[in-house]
C-alpha cells in the first residue's frame, strides 16, 4: 500500500476499469461493495503526482475498511 510520509512518498493516481461486486472483506469481515480497478503508482513530493512507478490492478478493495489486494 503507498505511504506518505509529510508530503513525500507514494501514491495512486487514477482509476479504470472499475468493477464492483458485494460481498463479504477478507479483512474485515464486514459484507460490503468491494471494488476492482486499474491504477497508476507515483512518487509524490508535497502530494504532487512526480514521477510514474508503474501500473497497478487493486483487488477487491474493502469500502468499509480501505484495505485491499
């Protein structure tokens, strides 16, 4: 998962490709929309996008808690 760090790190930019099931959080265990979708990794200075690191797929991203695959 990206961390920043005051103002420095990484983070994702962007979503495509969304697709939306409901069901039960591996993590949390709560039953919740659990969302899929393509993203973009950068490097932030001052939570300004700087530099792309890659291209990344989220698996089933919890609504209620935040975590993710």
């Amino acid at each position: 998962m990206p961390t920043v760090i005051n103002g420095v790190g990484t983070w994702y930019y962007g979503k495509r490709r969304i697709h939306s099931i409901k069901a039960s959080c591996q993590f949390c265990g709560s039953h919740a929309d659990l969302v899929s979708y393509d993203t973009t990794l950068f490097f932030v200075v001052v939570f300004v996008p700087v530099i792309p690191l890659g291209q990344k797929r989220i698996l089933q991203q919890c609504s209620v808690c935040g975590k993710h695959a």
